[in-house]
C-alpha cells in the first residue's frame, strides 16, 4: 500500500471513533440535560427513567473517547501535541465535566439506597446536569476552533492561536450549543424507546423541542461558518462532504417526523444516522487537514510502521470489543421499559 493510504485509514479510524462517541456518549450527556430540567407532575419519574437507562452502563461509551485520542497520539502525534497545547483550557474543562459528572452520579446513586434522591433535586443532581451541559458545549467550541483556522504553526514548530480565546468567538459558541442541543435530542429520542404511557409523550415533547433547536441552531450556525470559517462552509457545502450531509439532514427531518408520528423505533434509527452522517459529513470536509490551515494528516503523521501497525490492530481490538460492549447493553438493558 502507498503512504498515504495508511494514513487515510489511520484518520478513518479516529473519525468513526468521533462518529461512535456523537451518536453514544451524546445521548448520555442529553440524559443529564433532562435531568436537570425534569419538571411537571412526573418530575420524579423522569429522573428515574434516565437513571434506569443510564446506571447500568453509565460512562461506558467514554471508551470511544478515549479509543480517538489513543489513535491521535499514536498515528498524529505532532497534531495531537499542536491540539493539547491551543486547546488546553476548553478541553482539560470538558474533562472536568466528564469527571464530574460521573462523580456525582455514583454519589447520587449511593444516596437513592435510603431513599429517591435520584428522584429529587439534590447537590449532586445539579452537578451531574450542569457537567452534562459544559461538556458537550466546550467540546463543540473546541471543534469551531479547529475548523475557523484560528490553530497557527510557526516555523520554529510552536503553536499559536490566531486571536486570544477563540473559542469564546459566536461561531465557536453556536458549534458548542448546536453540540449541547443535538445531544438533548438523541436523549429524548432514545429515552421516548425507553419509557411508556405519559412518561414516553414526556420524552416525546422534549425530543420534538430539542430538534426543533437542534434545527435552529444548526441554521445559525451555518451562517456564522460563512463569515467566520468560510473555507469549512464551502467545503461542507461541496463534495465530498455534500454527500454526507443532505441524508444526514434526511435522516434528522426522518426523526422528528417519526418522533412527531409516534414512531418511536424509527425515530432512534433516523437519530443515530443523523448524528452519524452529520459528523462523517464533518471528516470529509475536513480532510486533508489535521488542523486548519497549516497541518495536514500527512504532515502529523506517525512513521509508516506505526501507521501500519495500529491500523492492523483494529480490527483484533474492535473483534474484543464490540462483541464485549453488546454483551454489556445486551444484559443490562434488556430490563422491560419504564
């Protein structure tokens, strides 16, 4: 195989990584988002519905995060230390969150053995909510950075950003909120499989006000793509990346029509390859570039033989894994609906 084949399917690997932890570890997030904002008469409800989902298998979709950034500090190294160093504040931030929150979901667990406190706002509840909302949105800002340009390599190899906190910039914002929100609706949508009677319609409407600012936000933030990030626009409006996203935006009018309609089963596949679409839609407007504009994946890559050996490698690790994560969702979530 030629060079740079081995790095395509290095980036390719990292990019279903990114795609598998959007379309899972999102839907965790959005968990903690209706957690927090659990209200009505079915507020107590709500919050156990999302425990019962959630506590069985709780965190376990980290793996796919943790299975990208093995694979860029392995195969990418140089772009993997460029990334480290720009983006050190929002992404250590989103770290904190993710320890956070699953802090205080084993407290608030412990706490429900003498009685509901998952049930009840508490502490540990609003820890748990509002780590589940920082997380997503830095997450998101952070991919606006990468993609507005605003990473510079000098000469000498050292990183620089092109203004002070990019990632405060509106259209690093709208990324972030577009992210927070898209994980509110794959929540939603996964919970309304879960649940039955008035608890699933509550679910329904939250998924049907997610998509509808899902919806809003992503126009948003495509406007502000064309004045902030403009290569990026034009490139996720041109092939290859065309290709990915009018059926990933199919598949999103799929679901909320299929959320809308009552559709339940259907409306989890449509939301699974929105999110799926959307991200891949991403990777090739993205591709060749690591980091906008000055570090392709060529340019970061590791030597060939590291290359090889990693990409060999996956499929020995994804024949342990997978089969090991569909046993785990197998036994645990099989329980019947709430």
């Amino acid at each position: 195989m030629e060079p740079t084949i081995w790095v395509q399917l290095a980036a390719l690997g990292a990019l279903a990584g990114v795609i598998l932890y959007a379309a899972l570890g999102g839907a965790d997030f959005g968990g903690g988002v209706w957690d927090l904002l659990a209200a009505g008469e079915r507020k107590k409800q709500q919050r156990l519905a999302i425990q019962r989902a959630m506590g069985p298998v709780w965190e376990a979709n980290h793996v796919w995060l943790i299975f990208v950034v093995v694979i860029l500090f392995t195969c990418f190294p140089r772009g993997y230390a460029a990334l480290g160093i720009a983006l050190f504040l929002p992404f250590h931030l989103a770290l904190l969150g993710i320890m956070l929150r699953g802090a205080a979901f084993v407290f608030r667990s412990y706490q429900s053995r003498q009685r509901e406190a998952a049930a009840e706002t508490s502490a540990w509840g609003v820890v748990f909510g509002s780590a589940s909302i920082m997380t997503p949105v830095l997450l998101g800002a952070a991919f606006g950075v990468v993609t507005e340009g605003d990473i510079r390599l000098a000469v000498d190899g050292g990183v620089e950003l092109a203004r002070p906190a990019p990632w405060l910039s509106p259209y690093c914002a709208t990324c972030g909120l577009l992210a927070l929100a898209n994980c509110a609706f794959l929540a939603a949508v996964y919970l309304t499989n879960e649940t039955q009677g008035a608890l699933r319609e509550d679910f329904r409407r939250r998924a049907l006000v997610a998509g509808a600012a899902t919806a809003m936000l992503a126009a948003i933030t495509l406007w502000a793509a064309r004045q902030e990030a403009n290569w990026f626009f034009q490139r996720l409006l041109a092939r290859p990346g065309l290709f990915a996203v009018v059926p990933g935006l199919a598949c999103f009018a799929g679901s909320l029509g299929a959320s809308f309609a009552r559709r339940y089963a259907a409306a989890r596949v449509f939301v699974v390859g929105e999110t799926g679409l959307l991200v891949l839609g991403w990777g090739l407007a993205q591709y060749p570039f690591l980091i906008y504009p000055d570090m392709p994946f060529a340019a970061a890559a590791a030597p060939i033989a590291t290359l090889q050996f990693v990409v060999l490698s996956l499929p020995v690790g994804a024949a342990l894994l997978v089969p090991s994560l569909w046993l785990l969702f197998k036994v645990f979530k099989s329980s019947h609906a709430a």
